[in-house]
C-alpha cells in the first residue's frame, strides 16, 4: 500500500506539472521558404534571354513584391511597462454594555462581580504591488515573402539559426508588411510588422540549465495551496 500510495502522490505530482512544449529544431516546415511555382514556358529556341515571369518594369525597383522575394526585417524593439498598486483598509469597532441594575439601582451581582458586557475589534490590512519589464531587441534577419494578399500586402516568415559552443540561438519572424513601407535598399524595420510574431531563444545547455524542474514547476503552480 505504502508504493502504490507513493506511485500515486508521484504520478499526481507529474500531471501538476506543465507540459513540456515539443523542441525547436532547425529546418522546421512550417518557416522553410516558399518557392513559387511558375508555370513552364515553352522553350523557343531564338536565342533570346527574356522570361516573362521574371520581368521587372522599366520604372520597377528591387524591392520585394512577390513570392518567393528576400526582404531584410531589422529587429529594433523596445518594451517598457511599469505598474503599482497600494492599497490600505483600517476598521475598529467597539460595543460596550453599561452594568446591569436591578430594583432600587443597585447593580446586580453574582459571586461579588457586577454583570456588565464589552465587545471589541480592530481589523488592518495593507497591500502593496510593484512590478517592472523592460524588453529590448536589435538586429536583422532576412525572411521571404510567403503569399501576396489582394490589397498587395505582403505575408513574410523566416527564421536564422547561430550554432555555438553549447547550442544554438535562433530568431523567427512571420507577419503582415506594405509594401510602401519597404525602403529602397529593400528593407523594413520591425516595428512596421503588422501581426508580428517574434521568436528569440535558444537551445542546448545554456537553455536548459534556466529550465525549472517538474518539481518546483509544481510548487510555482497553482495546484500548490501555499
């Protein structure tokens, strides 16, 4: 009884435990680059160079503007919140019952004391909360347009990953961007990312050894009473 009951504390302890998101690996599907699927011409053979799927405008630039296209996002994020709170409550009540008199107004005594009620209290309570973030990101990464939506705006996702001593650093970006907004040096600052989703972490030992184990993730969580 002593090992099932022991299996069963262990197996609750786990289940209390968060879940374990599946590892991010390198080359995932889902932010491998779109290639566009052109239609097959066919070949004359006139000598000439020119694909009509590949023809730019006279008055064109090379900025990116189709599936498939490179376009380079730079990362300049800066986040900063800060939030207070204080709260403080302060209650006293007292009720008091004069001496009880009897016929004549003497008071009324039993055993030599004379009967009399008081009643007091006095409740306190004092809150105080801070709390302070601050976020910053700066560097690029170049992504690839992904789809072209009916108003031209451009769907983009991409990831860069950096092999290191003991393990790797990825960043991964996906969102919505106009093309007005792309300088000509095909370019766009992140804060222009309408939907942005940004990515910045890593893997291998560093990163696990700021992991918290399945046991003082049951601690943290709301299943511990304390």
């Amino acid at each position: 009884m002593r090992i099932l009951g022991l299996s069963a504390a262990l197996l609750i302890l786990g289940g209390c435990a968060s879940t374990n998101e599946p590892p991010v690996q390198a080359n995932d599907p889902s932010f491998a680059p779109v290639v566009p699927d052109y239609p097959r011409e066919t070949v004359v053979e006139d000598g000439s160079l020119f694909r009509s799927h590949m023809a730019n405008s006279l008055y064109s630039d090379v900025t990116a503007r189709r599936v498939g296209d490179i376009i380079t996002v730079t990362l300049n994020e800066s986040t900063s919140a800060s939030k207070s709170a204080d709260t403080s409550t302060a209650k006293d009540t007292n009720v008091n019952l004069d001496t009880i008199t009897g016929l004549g107004g003497q008071a009324v005594n039993i055993g030599g004391q004379s009967i009399q009620l008081g009643i007091g209290s006095s409740r306190d309570f004092t809150g105080d909360a801070a709390a302070n973030q601050s976020n910053s990101l700066d560097g690029a990464i170049s992504v690839t347009v992904v789809d072209v939506l009916p108003n031209n705006n451009l769907v983009i996702r991409g990831e860069k990953w950096l092999t290191l001593n003991h393990g790797d650093e990825y960043i991964r970006l996906t969102g919505i961007i106009r093309p007005a907004d792309i300088s000509p040096e095909n370019e766009i600052v992140s804060t222009k990312v309408a939907n942005a989703r940004i990515q910045y972490s890593g893997t291998g030992t560093f990163a696990r050894a700021q992991e918290k184990g399945w046991l003082t993730q049951f601690f943290d969580s709301t299943w511990w009473p304390l």
